[in-house]
C-alpha cells in the first residue's frame, strides 16, 4: 500500500488547525480537490508550474466530527513535526494523534501530544548493514527505536514493547486501533465520493 500519514487532531474547525500552522510554517498556496495529490507542490505538471520543490500538506474532515485529519510529508524525518504539533496541541488545548507507517521498508510511527506535552512516542525503525570483506549475512530488521510513553498506553501489546528489539507491530490496521484506543471515531459518516482535500503548500525556504 506504500506511505500511510495521518495526524488527527482534535478540533472540529479545519481553519482553525489552518490558522495554527500559519503560525509556525511557511504556507503558500491553498487548493481544494476531490482528490489526494500528495505529490501536487512537490513536483512540475500542469496544475503547478513552480519549479521550486515545495512540500504538500492535506487537510481534510472526512472522518470525524470530532478531528481534523492532517497528511504531512515527512522528508524522511518522522519527528520533524513533533514541536509544531506540541505547541498546537497546547494553543488548542487538545489532543493530537499521529500515525506513520511505510509498507515497504516497515518503518513506523505512533506519537500523542495533549496540551503542549509529548505523551507518547513509538518507533519502528529499519536497518540494514551488509558486513564487507566475508560471507556473513547481512542484518535485516525492524526494531523498537522509541518507546517513550508506551506503558500508559491500554493496548496490552503496545505496552509490552522494548526498546532494542524486534518489532513488526505498527500497519494501518494497527494504527487505526490506536487512534480509537485513544478516543478517535470514524463517525462522521461521509460519503466517500463526497471527501474533499485541501492542498497547502509549506514553503522550503
């Protein structure tokens, strides 16, 4: 399924997460689709002329009355966002839930941030190191980078994770449970045909 991103959070007004990222990114252009064009200010085609390579952002409110979802390309850095996302969970005084999972590496990501505090931090992380001059195999694994926070979580096998050790846990099943164990629902009840998209345009200057 390649690249999952979504970062919820909880606030019913998508200008208002609109306005909180103003605050603390470069943003450029707003676009409304019926569609996801993750790649849209990244790259030159018709509907975008730059030539600069600037990042997308998505936001939508498709799922829940409750959260406002977010899509962030995270450039290979899954904690590039955490300060931002910390002092906008303290502005809103709120919850934000972040989800991050690549299938073909295996790398992923779960974090909460509630009222200007980090509360929870997991990471999947995936190395590979091929040792040179023998024949020895190389070393393939997915391991627990972080797990800060993980003990106050309610998902027994979350809670059971530790750092260092193998760990293939996080896909997008899994990441949707935690979104739920955390008090997120999928009760808005939108038709899918009727999602719409908004396209922002973080600046990389």
């Amino acid at each position: 399924m390649g690249t999952f991103s979504q970062t919820n959070i909880k606030c019913k007004n998508i200008e208002t997460v609109l306005t909180e990222l103003k605050k603390h990114l470069s943003i450029g252009r707003e676009l409304l689709f019926d569609k996801r064009k993750e790649w849209f200010y990244n790259l030159q085609h018709d509907e975008n002329s730059s030539i600069e390579k600037n990042s997308t952002i998505i936001l939508t409110k498709n799922q829940s009355k409750d959260w406002i979802e977010i899509e962030f390309d995270f450039g290979g850095n899954l904690y590039f966002y955490d300060e931002i996302l910390r002092r906008i969970s303290k502005s809103l005084d709120t919850e934000i839930l972040l989800g991050y999972y690549q299938s073909t590496s295996g790398e992923a990501r779960l974090a909460k941030f509630k009222n200007g505090q980090l509360e929870l931090s997991f990471y999947e992380r995936y190395f590979n190191f091929k040792f040179h001059g023998d024949d020895s195999p190389p070393i393939d694994r997915i391991y627990v980078a972080d797990n800060f926070g993980v003990l106050n979580s309610s998902i027994l096998t979350l809670k059971n994770t530790k750092l260092g050790k193998d760990s293939s846990l996080i896909d997008h099943d899994f990441i949707y449970k935690y979104y739920k164990s955390e008090g997120w629902t999928n009760d808005l009840g939108k038709d899918y045909f009727d999602w719409t998209y908004l396209h922002i345009e973080q600046k990389n200057e």
